[in-house]
C-alpha cells in the first residue's frame, strides 16, 4: 500500500453504501489478517496486518466467514515493511514479507500458545525464547516447478503464483541462496534448450555444504543431447545434476564422482551424507540450533538410553549418541533406517546408535514394549504428529498389564512441524498420561512463510 492510499476512500456510488472500514485484529495461520464485519462474521483479509484499518473486497462468502482482498488502508500497521523480493505479491512461495521479521515471529510464537490453549488444553509452564536465524538466503531445499509455455515460447522455473496452478515468471528469489537465485534465468535457458523441454515438470534443489544438487524430473527418456546440456551445465555453474524418471526410488547421479551431497552439525562433530530426495531441513542455519536446543533440553546422561521417534538420517540420533549410553532411532522405510546405520558407522557411533523400522502410524501397546524402555524420548514427527505413538504411550500407562514393568520416559522433547497435532498430542499426555509441559517455543525455520516450527518439552514425575 503507497502512502498515497492510506486514509483513502471511495467516493459513494448511487445505490451503494460506503465499503465499511474492517479493523484488523490478529493473523490467521496462513498469514491473513483477520476481522469481523459489521454483522459480526469473520472476515480474512490477504495482506493485511493486525491494526490496520482497511476496505475489502469480499471474494468467497460463507455461512460462518467471508474472504478478502484490500481495496483501501487508512490506517497501518507499524510493522510493515516494504517487501525485499520483486515478485512477492504473485509468486506463492512467501506469505510474509510484508510484516516486520520480530512481528513474524511473535505471530508465530502466538500460534503455538493458542494451538496449545485452545487444542491441547494447556499452557507451558514456560515458554522459550524463539530459535531465529538468518531471514534470506536460507533455503536449501526448494522444489520448482517447471513450465514449457509453448503459446509465449518460454520455460518458466520457479514457485507456483498465489493460489494458483501457473508457474510465476520468477528472474530471482530472495529466499533462496545468491548462488541458487542466480541460477533461475539460466535453467530457463538450460530447459528451453533441450529437446524434451516439454516433458520436464520439476527441478528439485538439495544444498549441502560443499555440493548444490539439482534433480531433474523426466517424464520421457533424455536423449545424449540432452544429457550433454545437463552436463555443460554442470560445468559451468558447479552443481551436481541427478534423474528422476518415476518415483523417489528411481533417483541416480547423471555422473558419478566429486564431491559427497552432506551437511553438518559441526558442534558434534557429525556429518550427514544425504541422498537429494531425502528429507533434511529446509534450514541448515536453524537446524544446528534446533538440534543443539533439543539435546540441551532433553539432557541425556551417559547412563541413558534414549529413544529418538521418526528419525530419518540421524539427525538428532547421531549427536545424542554422542551424550548417552545408548540412542535407538525408529523410522518407518528400511532404506532410510540403512543410510542412517551407515551415518552411525561414518561418524564412530556405530556401537551407540541403532536404528529399526516400525509403522508409526499403526503403532500400538506391543509395539511400543518391543522397542524396550527408555529414560527420554525425543520425536519428530510430520505434519500428521505422533498420535498412534502418544495413544501407545498412555495405553501402557494407564493398564500396566499391557506392559508389566515397562516405565514410561522420564522426559520427551518433541520437536513440530504442526502447531495443530503437537497441541493434540501434548494434550494427551498432559490430560491423560500424567506429564507436565514444562516448556514450549517457536522455531522461525521459514522465515517469510506463514509455517511454524516447534518445540516442547514433556516430564513426567517418577511417581505419576
């Protein structure tokens, strides 16, 4: 909004009254302001920020909710901020770029209270100050879409536009990497060039430290020329090419050789060799601190075995077996659960870190017990959160039969994608399961988008 539109408004038409004038009250996960009308039903307002006084355009009604846009401001919010990226606005990747950083996370670190209040039915006994890092340049893992527009003759590469199936005409990205920004203008040209330019929906990007990975969804054979393309590419702009014809299985290198795909957690000494369709986080910044929190909190001792719950790779196995006597890591695919066996083995863990496969999704009481007892838990689940794992959990706790002798964890970390399941799932063990949450907070793993990571932290008294 320009500064000469604030304060305007719009003259009356014959037979129309004034557009009222919306008072902006808070953000709604997806980053739209909300207000109530006139009438008293709520009204979500793309753009718009809490304090703002605005004019809508109203594009969806329903019984209980209307959908808008801006029409006019008169009043605006403090923390506004001129958007960094040219294209915010059209492109769907970001949400947030015209709120203030500090605003975003506060709004993020209110979503997670009131998930936990309203949901979960509790409130932490505190709540930790929120994990923030570097607000550009952040995103190591990104996946761009691809568009042959036959009718302009151009390629597009980039995020999808705003609610919307079309490719936004992208030159740039300011959450990306320089170095990866940099290459969109030159994969249009790439694409454009080859032969099956036109069968070519994805490009996949997977930074590590040292290796910028992109994989190339095909859905028709490529020809030698245009595996000759892919490889001047390479060359030129120093990324690593990998083919994806069907599925996630049937991803290889174009070429062997040169340097490993891997990120660090220099703090304990691991490194993690990493296929590009694995999944790792989108932030490595945030990640090392996440994980430096999460084993600050879940405190092993050298005596302790701690069960780390969907663990992928190892990323937080690997650094607790560093601290305790032994880490079990569980994760439902075999062949992620054998790249993290040889993660332990790279990184000298091999005899503290184990790792087995479990459906967590359908876990039940025997499942849990065969797993054996632990002193902690720690769990990163997907969006979906751990629900059969927490019902598995209170099961044996409320029937010791189910499990005799089995002693729930002491402590559980639980680290969130979801502020929605994780208020679920922590209102099950708080409610039901005789834990305390004795801390929670915000993780801004995304910068600019409306997604909010999380972390809480669960204890249980030794006589509960």
């Amino acid at each position: 909004m320009t500064e000469a539109t604030q304060g305007e408004t719009r003259p009356e038409q014959p037979g129309f009254a004034e557009p009222e004038w919306l008072r902006v009250e808070s953000l709604d996960l997806e980053a739209q302001g909300v207000a109530h009308n006139f009438a008293g039903k709520v009204v979500f307002i793309e753009d718009a920020l809490p304090g703002e006084e605005v004019q809508v355009r109203v594009g969806r009604r329903k019984k209980a909710w209307e959908q808008a846009t801006m029409t006019a401001m008169r009043r605006e919010s403090a923390q506004r901020v001129r958007p960094k990226c040219s294209h915010f606005g059209t492109c769907g990747g970001c949400k947030m770029q015209h709120l203030h950083v500090g605003a975003q996370v506060a709004t993020k670190q209110r979503a997670l209270e009131d998930a936990l209040r309203h949901i979960g039915k509790l409130q932490p006994e505190q709540m930790l100050r929120p994990i923030e890092g570097p607000a550009w340049g952040y995103r190591y893992r990104a996946r761009l879409s691809v568009r042959f527009v036959a009718k302009k003759g151009k390629v597009l590469v980039g995020f999808h536009e705003r609610k919307s199936s079309f490719v936004a005409d992208m030159d740039s990205c300011e959450v990306l990497p320089a170095s990866v920004s940099a290459l969109l203008l030159p994969l249009r040209e790439l694409i454009a060039a080859m032969d099956q330019r036109d069968q070519l929906p994805q490009i996949e990007l997977a930074m590590g430290d040292a290796v910028t990975a992109l994989v190339l969804r095909h859905l028709a054979p490529l020809g030698e020329a245009d595996l000759a393309r892919l490889r001047d590419f390479a060359a030129v702009h120093s990324v690593q090419w990998w083919l994806q014809s069907k599925g996630p299985d049937t991803v290889r290198r174009l070429d062997e050789g040169g340097a490993t795909l891997a990120y660090s957690l220099p703090e304990f000494g691991i490194d993690m060799p990493f296929r590009p369709t694995d999944f790792t986080q989108v932030n490595p910044h945030i990640n090392r601190v996440l994980v430096t929190r999460a084993l600050r909190l879940l405190a092993p001792q050298p005596q302790e075995r701690v069960i780390d719950w969907f663990c992928g790779l190892g990323n937080f196995t690997l650094p607790i077996a560093t601290q305790a006597r032994e880490a079990l890591g569980v994760e439902g695919s075999e062949a992620l659960v054998q790249r993290a066996r040889d993660n332990a083995v790279l990184n000298g863990l091999g005899d503290r870190a184990r790792f087995a496969t479990a459906d967590l999704f359908e876990l039940g009481a025997a499942d849990l017990v065969a797993h054996g007892q632990a002193d902690k838990w720690l769990v990163d689940p997907p969006r979906e959160g751990a629900f059969a794992l927490m019902k598995a959990l209170l099961d044996v706790t409320i029937d010791p039969s189910l499990a005799p002798g089995f002693t729930p964890p002491a402590r559980i970390v639980y680290v969130s994608c979801n502020p929605a399941t994780l208020a679920r799932d922590a209102g099950l063990l708080v409610n039901e399961a005789g834990y305390r949450c004795t801390a929670a907070g915000a993780v801004n793993m995304f910068p600019h988008t409306a997604h909010v990571e999380s972390l809480a932290v669960f204890d249980r008294e030794a006589s509960a």
